[in-house]
C-alpha cells in the first residue's frame, strides 16, 4: 500500500551537464495557457453530478462546496496517490496494485477535466513529485514483478519519459530531491543523480521502508518495516544514526516542526511518536485506538493523525497531549489530514459511505462532509483554492472551495518538510444553509459567498425524509421530495426555502386523572395524542416511582386509552407519558404531576376531594 502526500516545492535547477541539456531541448516552449480564473465563474458538470451538494442540518448549519468537474482519469477502482497541482494541471498516478488499472501518470486540466496526456509507467500507487518542468515518480509491483519496477523522470509538459532507471523491488513511498539529487527508499536508500538517473550513492537498512521520507538539513530520514528509523548524511551516504523503533511503520510519514523533534507514526502498536532529530532517542508516545496508515500533518505545534478504526486526533507537538479526537466514520485508510487555514480535509475508506471531510482544525468538529459513494483511500490535496482527491469509485474530483491571496498553498511540506500551509484559505468560500424547525415546518436559508453566481444546487434532506417545498412567498414548489435543486443563485444572495416535513412526530399526549390519592389505592388516567400522518400509535408511561408501562400496543390516532397504576408510597410523583409512531417516531413527554398525601392533612385533603364545596370555604375564604 502506498501513497503520496502532495509535495510541490518549486526551486532552481542547474542543468550543467551534457545529458541536462538534452532534458532540457525536450521541454516544450510553447506552454498551454489553462490557468484558472475565477472570477469567470464558470461550472462543469459530469455525469448527473451536482455542482453542490448541500446535505440539510434541520436545527442548523449546512455548508457546501462548488464540485467544479470529476474526471475518469485512474481508470482504477482504487486510488492511493495524492494529486500534485501547479500551473493550471493537475498530476495523478493510477493504482493497479489492489485491482485492475492502467499503469498510467495522468495529467488533467484543471479548468475542465480533461486528459492533457497520459503516460505508461507501470503499476504503483505513490504520487509524482514536480521539480519545474520535471516529474519524478516510482512504480512498485507489491511483489509480483521486482524485476519490472522503474523510477522515471517524464517532461510534465508533454508526459514524455527523458529517463527511466530500473530499482529492484520498486519504490513503495514517494521521492525526495534538491537541486542535483533524488533521494527515496526501496530496500536501500538511493541518492540518483536528477538530471541522468546516475547513481550517487546507497545506503544498507534492515529491511524494506514503505515509510514517506524527509529531507531535512542535509540529512534523510526514514523507517522500516522491520522496526528501525534512520538518518543518513546525503552528502556522501553514511549513517549518522539508527535507532531501534517500539514496533514497525507502514503507510506512515516522518514529519518535523524545525525545533528538534521528528514525529512517526507506527502501524505495529498504534501508537503515534515524537523523536530527538539529534539523537533518535524516544521523547514521548500516544497511543492510537488502532493503527494508522496515515501520514501525519504537523501545523502551529500540533500533530494530526487518523487511524484505521476512523478517528483523527490533534496532539500538543511538544508533549504528546490529546487535544481532541473525533471518529468521522468506520475506516480511515490511506487517506491522511492535510491542513490549511484552520481547516482539516481527510477521507474515510467506508465503502458507498466513503465521503469527503473538512474538520475545524482547532475543535475537530466537522463543518462539511461530501458521500461519494465509494471509498476515499487517496489523501486530499489542497492547491490554487482547489480541494483534488482521487477516489476508488473510477474518478478524480475538483472542489473550488476559496481564493486565496498572493500565492496559494502549492505544496504540503515547507523547507523543513513540516506539514504546514503559510498562506492556505484567506477567504472562505462556500454555499451554505442556515435552517430552524419549529412544529415540523422549517426554514431554511441558503446565502451564496461565492464571488460568481452558481448553479444546479441540490439541497438533501436526511436519508428517509421526504417534505413538501415552499419559496418564502409559501408558493409550493415539490411535494414528497427528498430534495430541492436551485437552478441558480446569484453571488452574495440568499434564497428562503419553507419545509414541511411529510412524515411527522406524534404529538405529545394529554394525561388526565387524578392528582392525588392514597398510597394502596388502584388509580385510572386518560391518556390520548393525535399523529399527524394519523398512523397508528402506542404509549410509554412512566409512573415515577420507577415502575413504567413499556410500550403499550398500538392504538388508532386521536383514541382515548385508560391506564392504572398503584402508587406503594407516600410522596410526590411525576406521570411521563410519550407516544411512538409505526415508523419509530417519538413525541415529546407530556407531565403530570401528582401527590400521594402524608401526615395530619391527609383526612382533611380526603374529605376536599368528597366534599369539593368545603375546598371553597376553606381555601378562598
């Protein structure tokens, strides 16, 4: 398994040499122009897509985000690699390892969808890197073909392959480079020379690393399957330290926040670790609910993380603190947090469930969540106020969710590869919904903050509710409906939408009867409610005293029942009685309140409740 964290670092190249002059001539001259401007507004639909999906919170809140296209690109039902974006194209990997696939590196328009080009290189499942005009991207087999596994350095301009490099046992994790050197990890560490595929150097590990590397300082970092980190001089290859891990990586990432500590995650004993960068040695441990396959994002001295079993966390850096957790589904895979701006955008592995997530950074509370309807395994990739994400349903999808100022966030990882985005989500833009429900009508106001008008909105009801549809004028637009779909909202406009709910909650019931008594004596209460969709209904009476009914058998709407109860002690009690529908609806409780007298009152109250005459004179004169 494997995957690769967005890493887009543009930086000089020196192409000194006779074979860099050749890449060079291949580098086309004349470049498309497929910047995206926003400002044209323009939407893509695909298939029967819906430009936004805005799934309605009935007591508050909803937010949705413009899908601007979703492109059959992976040709594969499972998608491991992180979309690297920049200048207008959007690169990604297809993922042949865990189904049937392509073998092929993609590039997209990210204007509209379209396949600029596409390249075979093999099966894999790591992501490209971009060095200028460079992609650099490894293939690996799982084992099925060591002898048939490549590193290659194609012109992204055109897909053409300028070399290729044969690596024994393929790279299962993704690449690392500066200005003369690429740097990655099979069953050794190699350094090529970037320009010509030349060996520079390798180093000997224990055993084979499926862990995303850094290069920090003059130094690369990485760990084992075998239960080993290490750090190696790339300067002339020699190990500066090894250190003997709790247990083994796989999947995971080493991250660092530029103050001295490394942070890895270890899939072996589900727990997720802080490291001295000197030293190596241990520094402090959290342990996970399960193991994570997940790189982990360090930002403003916090780590985040996810596991298997669908929880992220947020960690204090520097003492391994919990901050907050959240289980956001069942399975978090490959799918790993990314972070910009306060926010964190992950996927969850959860079958026709899996969906899309943008989290609160600070809280972990989720702000908005998109079903695709198969398995999210690829990270999230955040770029030019686009979020791409791969998917295992055959598709690539597109979400404009904001325009940043000056530069946008291009690439995961800063100069010291720690996880962060200096500029990220400037202005946030969005569709949202803002919906209040009281007696089964609710009103729902939908503001667009996009800076262009959008259209083909489709607003969902949770699953199995349907409603009749009003505009604020209580015109009736649908009936019976699980959803609405705007046409069109014009930009920094609100529309008001009034829905009635067509399948309701019983009412609450009336409860008539006595109010007091005498412990030991039998007492009779009338209990009735109506159901607005006049379906059959039973009873829950609780008598206070903690005896209770259990649900009564059905009854028709609106029916009169009469139920008892003996009360064994003195004292005061509350009668709660609801009301339950055929399809498991609940009313609210309705209370009455009743007293079973005591002391030298008692004979008085008795003689009131048979003489009601005497109550008269004694209480109102």
């Amino acid at each position: 398994m494997k995957k690769l964290l967005f890493v887009l670092i543009i930086g000089s190249l020196f192409l000194t040499s006779i074979s860099a002059q050749a890449i060079s001539s291949e580098i086309s001259t004349t470049h498309p122009s497929i910047r995206k401007q926003f400002n044209q507004g323009f939407i893509f639909n695909i298939d029967d897509s819906h430009n936004i999906l805005l799934s309605l919170d009935m007591y508050g809140r909803s937010y949705g985000h413009e899908l601007l296209w979703k492109a059959n690109t992976t040709v594969t039902n499972y998608e491991e690699s992180a979309v690297v974006y920049v200048d207008g194209i959007a690169y990604i990997s297809s993922c042949s390892t865990h189904g049937d696939g392509h073998d092929k590196l993609f590039a997209v328009n990210t204007s509209n969808g379209d396949i600029l080009w596409s390249t075979l290189i093999g099966p894999g499942y790591v992501g490209p890197v971009i060095d200028e005009d460079y992609i650099y991207v490894g293939t690996s087999s799982h084992g099925y073909d060591p002898t048939n596994e490549y590193i290659y350095c194609i012109n992204r301009w055109n897909g053409n392959i300028l070399w290729e490099r044969n690596i024994f046992g393929g790279i299962p994790e993704s690449i690392q480079y500066d200005e003369q050197n690429i740097y990655f990890t099979s069953n050794l560490i190699y350094a090529l020379d970037k320009h010509n595929g030349d060996t520079k150097w390798t180093y000997p590990m224990d055993s084979f690393s499926v862990t995303k590397p850094i290069l920090k300082d003059n130094a690369f970092y990485t760990a084992t399957s075998g239960g080993y980190m290490y750090k190696v001089d790339i300067i002339d290859g020699s190990g500066i330290w090894s250190v003997t891990l709790s247990d083994f990586s796989w999947d995971n990432s080493i991250t660092a926040d530029g103050k001295g500590r490394i942070y890895l995650a270890l899939y072996g004993d589900n727990t997720i670790n802080a490291y001295n960068e000197t030293t190596g040695s241990l520094l402090w441990s959290y342990r996970l609910h399960a193991g994570s396959l997940s790189f982990n994002a360090f930002y403003d001295n916090v780590i985040y993380i996810s596991d298997t079993r669908g929880y992220v966390y947020a960690l204090n850096a520097t003492t391994g603190a919990l901050l907050w957790e959240n289980k956001i589904g069942n399975t978090i895979d490959i799918s790993s947090p990314s972070i910009s701006c306060g926010l964190l955008f992950i996927g969850t592995r959860d079958f026709e469930e899996g969906a899309l997530f943008i989290l609160n950074a600070t809280t972990g509370e989720i702000i908005w969540k998109y079903t695709i309807g198969a398995s999210v395994t690829a990270p999230p990739s955040i770029a030019d106020g686009i979020l791409f994400c791969g998917t295992d349903n055959w598709h690539m999808y597109a979400f404009d969710i904001g325009i940043g100022n000056d530069d946008w966030l291009i690439h995961r990882y800063d100069s010291f590869n720690t996880a962060y985005s200096p500029n990220g989500l400037t202005e946030w833009q969005y569709l949202s919904a803002e919906c209040t429900t009281e007696n089964y009508i609710t009103t729902c106001i939908v503001q667009n903050s996009y800076d262009h008008d959008v259209t083909d909105v489709k607003l969902k009801l949770p699953e199995d509710m349907n409603a009749d549809w009003y505009d604020s004028l209580g015109n009736l637009l649908q009936t019976n409906a699980n959803y609405h779909i705007i046409n069109n909202i014009s930009t920094t406009s609100t529309l008001t939408y009034i829905i009635t709910n067509t399948i309701h909650d019983p009412m609450k019931p009336t409860i008539t009867g006595p109010t007091s008594g005498k412990p030991g004596i039998e007492y009779f209460y009338n209990i009735s409610t109506n159901d607005p969709d006049n379906d059959p209904i039973s009873y829950f009476i609780d008598w206070g005293d903690g005896a209770n009914s259990g649900w009564t058998i059905t009854y028709p709407s609106g029916e009169l029942i009469t139920v008892s109860h003996t009360w064994s002690a003195r004292g005061s009690y509350e009668i709660k009685a609801k009301a339950k529908d055929i399809d498991e609806r609940e009313s609210e409780w309705n209370i009455l309140e009743i007293t079973m007298p005591k002391g030298k009152f008692m004979l008085l109250e008795r003689l009131v409740e048979w003489f009601p005459m005497l109550g008269e004179f004694l209480f109102h004169n």
